[in-house]
C-alpha cells in the first residue's frame, strides 16, 4: 500500500495516546496549578470560601405543596373528591398554616379525635391519600431553607476533607518522580515538563530537549516522549 505524503506529516497531535498515558498527562498538566488547588481546598475543609454561602433576604413563605394549597381552597373539586375536600375543610382551616406543608396537613387530621362518623372515611382515605403520595408525616419534615443549605456546605467540606490526602500524596509523587526523571533521565524531564507541566508546544518541546544543540525531530520525540511516560509510570509508585 503506497503511503501517502498527508500520511507521513501526520501531526503528532493525533498520535493516538492508551487510556493510562492520557491519565499520566493529565495529572502532569494538573501539577502546574496543584499548589493552589491544594490551598483553596484546604479552605473548603475548614468551611471557608465555599461556592454556597448562607444569605439573608426578605422573601415570601413559600407554599410547599400546590395539591394540598388547591384542596384548602376549593380549587380542585371533582364530583368524587368533593366530599373528601369539604371534610378537610370542616377540620382544617387554611388560616392556621403560614403555608400548608403536606405533613402538617396529615398531622393535623391525624390528631383528630370527635370526627362525625360520617366524616371518618374521608378523612381516612385523605390521609391515606397524602401519605401515599408524600409519606408518613413521622418520616417527613420539610427542612428550612437554612437547613437545606447547611447540608450542601456539609457536603462540600466533606468532600474537600477527603480529596485534600488525595491531593497532597498526588503532589508529592509527581514532584519525587519528576525529581528523579530531571536526575537521572534529563531528555524526558524535558520533554514531560515543558510539554505537560508548563504546556509548550512540541515545537518549542522539540527545541528544549535538543541533543547537542540540534532540536529532536518528530520521530525523535515520540519515542522519547513515549519512553518517558513509561519511566514516569514506572517510578510514580502509588499515584492516584
């Protein structure tokens, strides 16, 4: 098969990279910044500078749920509902809620206690309807929005406290095996830390890792940079 002139200048870009190379240059182009990854995680561990942070406005309640809002004020009357809905309402006024939560609802026709007899089925199916549909009053208890927004930050500080180890052990075997690549291999220190770490391009790569003065040439370098991804695999022991 005759190889093209395009197939000989392929760009070394589009040099096809296995699963656990793209993984090494990934973590050797997070090394550049890590020092202020690692800081501004250490100030997520400690709850500071989080992305959610606690606010005072002066808003309206909210009403929680638009069914139970619709079956206080009649708005929802189908000729079967009808009956259920005038015996909520017999035992529940939409005046004594701020907002009408499903489960204060459910509560309070719970704790009912001289209903008419005629009454007793639908409050019963009412509320067998309500807990089917939002569950057990006991188990069901509408956070604040302060509430809400201290478990996202909890979140967030967990998280932090437990990428921060990662981060740190990540940093200190790059810096080691990149230390000991500088040392005793300094064509491929070159060429990972201008190229991966400081993000040069393979021209400028090409020049840095010069042998004797002459840039390497495209063929030199993807075996170079290939050799060098394998030490660097090889001498990381423990990276994640």
């Amino acid at each position: 098969m005759k190889i093209t002139d395009d197939q000989q200048t392929l760009p070394i870009e589009a040099e096809q990279f296995t699963e656990r190379e793209k993984w090494i240059i990934a973590r050797l182009r997070e090394y550049y910044t890590i020092d202020r990854e690692i800081r501004v995680t250490e100030a997520h561990a400690r709850g500071d500078n989080l992305p959610i942070e606690p606010s005072v406005t002066a808003s309206a309640p909210r009403d929680d749920d638009p069914i139970v809002r619709r079956i206080l004020k009649q708005d929802v009357l189908p000729t079967e509902t009808k009956k259920v809905v005038d015996t909520i309402q017999t035992y529940v006024s939409p005046d004594e809620f701020r907002y009408a939560a499903t489960y204060r609802v459910v509560r309070r026709l719970s704790d009912i206690k001289d209903a008419a007899s005629e009454h007793e089925k639908h409050i019963d199916m009412a509320i067998k309807l309500l807990r089917e549909r939002y569950g057990d009053p006991e188990e069901y208890l509408e956070l604040t929005d302060t509430e809400r927004l201290a478990i996202k930050r909890e979140a967030y500080i967990q998280a932090a406290r437990e990428r921060l180890p990662i981060l740190s052990k990540r940093k200190r075997i790059i810096k080691e095996t990149l230390d000991d690549l500088h040392r005793y291999y300094p064509e491929w220190w070159t060429i990972l830390w201008y190229k991966y770490v400081l993000g040069k391009s393979e021209k400028e790569t090409q020049e840095r890792a010069a042998r004797n003065g002459v840039p390497l040439t495209p063929q030199e370098y993807r075996t170079s940079r290939r050799d060098a991804l394998h030490q660097f695999d090889k001498w990381a022991v423990g990276l994640c």
